[in-house]
C-alpha cells in the first residue's frame, strides 16, 4: 500500500520567514495530493491540493509543488504569521481515488 | 452552510464495550470517509461510504464497522472495545470518489479505560 513520509516532525521560524514542508510517496499510481492544517484540539482543514497533471499550484501565501518522477512534494508558506503555526498533513491517494494515506505531520511553530 | 458534523463530541467507555459514533455530511455531498486519529500522528483510513456502499476498506479489524444512511449521514461501530481504540475519530465529506476534497468534522474524542 501507500506510504508517505513528511520531513521536519518540527519546524519553527520567525515571523515573516518562509517555511518549507516535504512529504514523499511510494505508490507511483497517486495522482492527488492535499495538504492539511490542524490547530490544537480542532479538525484538519484543507488548505491546497494538487494532482499529478499539474507541477505547482499558488494560493497567496501558500504553494505546493509536485514531482512525480521523484515521488515527493512539498509546501511552501511564506511570510509566515504567528496564525501559520499549527501541525501540517500531507496526504496522498491511492489507484483507486477513494482513501488518503497521511504523513506524520509537521508542527510548525511561527514566532513573533 | 453547515459543515460536517459528528456526535457526541467526546465519550468514555469501558474496555470490552461497544460504541456508535455518527456522522452528518455537507449537504450535497454523498461521500463520508471515517479516520481514526491517534495522538501525535496523522488521520489513518477506516472506512469510505458512496451512496450507501462500503467503497474502501483501511487495515482494521473486523470490531470496526460502518454504514451509510439514505440521506447519507453515517454511523461508525466499533466493538470489544480495546485501550488501544483511544483516538480522535474523524468523519469527513466529499462529492464522491475519486478524488473529491474531503471536508473534515471536528471528531469524536474516545477514551476507553
């Protein structure tokens, strides 16, 4: 099955930074790619997708890129604000489009 | 517009018990997805419900089961509750498979003693 892995666990910046957070895939076959922001104690929220016919994707702040030779994407937050901080989910479906597989989360923590 | 909603929003039971959590989608859409979240980690894949048919499966055992209504609100049970079943378990919304944008609620907090 699919397995993704998502890199830093932690990242902490200063306000007004950049953040940069990288997820990898396993199943070639995963053609969507969404991102998830959790604040503590409430539900994640989809803040970007991507799918595989496409390389990038820009939404004001936030960018998510894909390279699907290499099996990994990314997402991008710059200008960071301190109500960027919270715990990041990549995910990934698989061949048949109807489950997601999640990485382990980034904690990114934004300081003012 | 109302979000998904899920109920109760927190409960504690007893191992060997079993449990009913529910389920309302986005109205419009016909999709609900169950995940479990374990604290510290992501959401894993449970079940996924598309007009009233079990259309995807997670790795869980067989204490785990679901349903899908005709008005599409859905009902996840699990039984012989086990300490390890603690989790936040999330129901999410969609259009329809594949690859609609899931829309999360905001959980049901289970905590088995």
């Amino acid at each position: 099955g699919e397995n993704v892995e998502q890199h830093p666990s932690t990242l902490s910046v200063q306000e007004g930074d950049s953040a940069v957070i990288k997820c990898t895939y396993s199943d070639s076959a995963s053609n969507y790619f969404p991102w998830y922001k959790q604040e503590l104690g409430k539900r994640p929220q989809l803040i970007i997708d991507i799918r595989s016919n496409v390389g990038e994707k820009k939404d004001q702040r936030i960018a998510v890129t894909l390279n699907k030779t290499a099996k990994h994407f990314s997402l991008h937050i710059t200008e960071t604000q301190p109500e960027d901080s919270a715990v990041y989910f990549c995910a990934a479906n698989n061949n048949a489009g109807n489950m997601l597989t999640f990485g382990g989360g980034t904690r990114l923590m934004v300081k003012p | 517009d109302a979000g998904v909603t899920q109920s109760p929003t927190h409960l504690i039971k007893t191992r060997g018990q079993h449990v009913t959590l529910r389920c309302s989608p986005i109205s419009g859409h016909k999709s609900v997805s169950w995940y479990q979240q374990v604290l510290g980690q992501g959401p894993q894949f449970i079940f996924q419900y598309y007009e009233k048919e079990e259309r995807g499966r997670g790795n869980f055992p067989d204490r785990f089961s679901a349903r899908q209504f005709p008005n599409y609100s859905s009902e996840l049970n699990v039984n012989a509750l086990l300490l390890g079943d603690s989790a936040l378990y999330l129901c999410a919304s969609s259009l329809g498979p594949p690859n609609s944008p899931l829309h999360f609620g905001n959980g049901t907090r289970l905590t088995v003693t």
